[in-house]
C-alpha cells in the first residue's frame, strides 16, 4: 500500500526560481518567496518515498496535485495499491491508477459521493456501513478537462459508505474486492504520510531551501530524499530487531542516532586499508 499527498515548499527569491516557480499573488501583488508544488507517495509501513513529482503551484504553468500523478504511478510496483484523500478522488486520478493496472482507495467529498451513489446498486448493508458497486463513467465536467477519454471510458469500482461516529461518515471508492470495515481499518493510516512530509521537511530541514537556480534545486530535494530513506531504511531495521512496526519508532529519535554516528570517529576515521574497522 502506498500513500498519496501533495505539499509546497518555499523556495529562495532568486529570479530563476521565481519564473519556475512564481509566488503566490494577493490583492497586493505578488510575494516574494517562490512555490514549488510536490506530489509525493509513501510506502505505507516503513514510510519510504519514491521520487516525487514537481511543478509550479502558481503562474501561468500551474499545475494542480492531480496532474502530476502519472509519473508517480509508474514507479509503484504491479502490486502496489494507492490510497489518497478527497482531493485525489476524482474519476482522472482513478482511470490514470486503472490504465497503469494499479488497484487503488480513494477518499471521496460528500457531494461526490452522494452524485455516484444515486447510480450504484447495493451490494451489502452492515450495522455501520454500506456497500455499493458502480460503473464509474467522467461526468460532463470530467471529459471537459480530459478530452483524451475514450467514449467508452468507465471503471468498475466499489463504493463504501462508512459511519465512525454520529458526526463523521468516511465515503471511499476502491478498485478493490475487500470488506467496507477492512478498507476503513486500511485508511485510517492515511494520515502517516502527512507525518512523512513533516519528517521530510522540518527534521531533515527540506523546507529551508538555499538553491539559488532550478537545477540545483533538484539536487538538493533529491538529495534530501535520499537521506529521508536511509533513515527509513534505518528505522526499518533497527525495529525488525524488536520485532515492531517500523512506525513505531520516532523518526527523528532515529535520525538523531543515525547523526550522531555519521559525525563519530568511528564513522569517517577509519584508517585507510583496514575494512574492519570500515565495517565497524
């Protein structure tokens, strides 16, 4: 299962950065710092990213979250599932996963929801949910923005309508065979991902950028991720020692201790020619 989200990063006010990357604007104009847009997907039980996808969140080359999922489609693996919350749940986001043979879990609005509903067909009636099958066509909406679908453009999908307390019903949309109360169990996990960007961002420190031109800022974001993932690689095994959940050791406590060796003596001193004391 992989875990699906966007964020921003704020980028330094150079020139460069701002063409490609141009502030957000207000009645007063425009800002100073520039805004590159990320889509980023998450392995769920280790938390380890694949490479993220960027573009401008404002300006004329705008882009929105969901038109930046195709190259990260092609990086899950055949058996890899996404899931992601309302903003992807979009019949585009869901025939992209499809045309890759991509099972996924979406999270749907309300008002969503309700417009597909009202074209399903009961499947199965519990004490605290519902479950309905579907033939999920674009709406006229959906073929205006994508006239790239075919005429005979459809998914069958599965509509779950889930109730968690008396002011919270999750509704969700899956490609998937399993029950309404294992996918609620699955999606509420989704959350980890936004403690991933956090970890990405303000313990790793991505969020402060100093690239002064757009290739540089590539090299840093990546190189930035592939410290991310060695933590996480790190993490993961460091709990299969302990038999726990990669996720049930902090990140940052992990990072700390992964910090500390890399700035030990045992860690960069090691005399030329001798491996083990390399190993060690």
């Amino acid at each position: 299962m992989y875990l699906l989200d966007g964020t921003t990063l704020t980028l330094a006010p150079e020139s460069a950065l701002r063409r490609a990357f141009p502030p957000a604007t207000n009645q007063y104009g425009a800002g100073v710092w520039p805004l590159a847009l990320l889509v980023v997907v998450h392995e769920m039980a280790s938390g380890a990213a694949l490479l993220p996808a960027i573009g401008a969140k404002n300006g004329p080359d705008a882009v929105s979250e969901t038109a930046l999922v195709h190259d990260l489609f092609a990086q899950l693996p055949e058996e890899g599932i996404v899931m992601a919350d309302a903003g992807f749940g979009i019949f585009a986001v869901a025939w992209e996963a499809q045309q890759m043979n991509r099972d996924f879990t979406f999270r749907l609005t309300d008002s969503r929801f309700q417009a597909l509903r009202r074209k399903a067909t009961v499947v199965s009636n519990g004490s605290n949910s519902m479950t309905y099958s579907l033939t999920w066509r674009p709406s006229a909406k959906d073929r205006q923005g994508h006239p790239e679908f075919p005429a005979d453009a459809a998914i069958e999908v599965r509509l779950h309508e889930i109730r968690i307390h008396d002011t919270l019903t999750l509704y969700l949309v899956t490609s998937l065979p399993h029950s309404a109360d294992a996918l609620s169990e699955l999606y509420v996990k989704r959350g980890d991902i936004e403690i991933d960007i956090r970890n990405l961002k303000v313990v790793l420190n991505t969020e402060h950028q100093t690239a002064r031109s757009v290739g540089m800022f590539h090299k840093e974001l990546l190189t930035s991720l592939v410290a991310y993932n060695l933590v996480t690689q790190f993490r993961r095994q460091a709990a299969a020692l302990i038999a726990a959940p990669p996720r049930r050791m902090s990140f940052k406590r992990t990072w700390t201790t992964f910090n500390i060796f890399l700035w030990s003596s045992s860690a960069h001193d090691a005399p030329i020619g001798e491996p083990n004391s390399a190993k060690h």
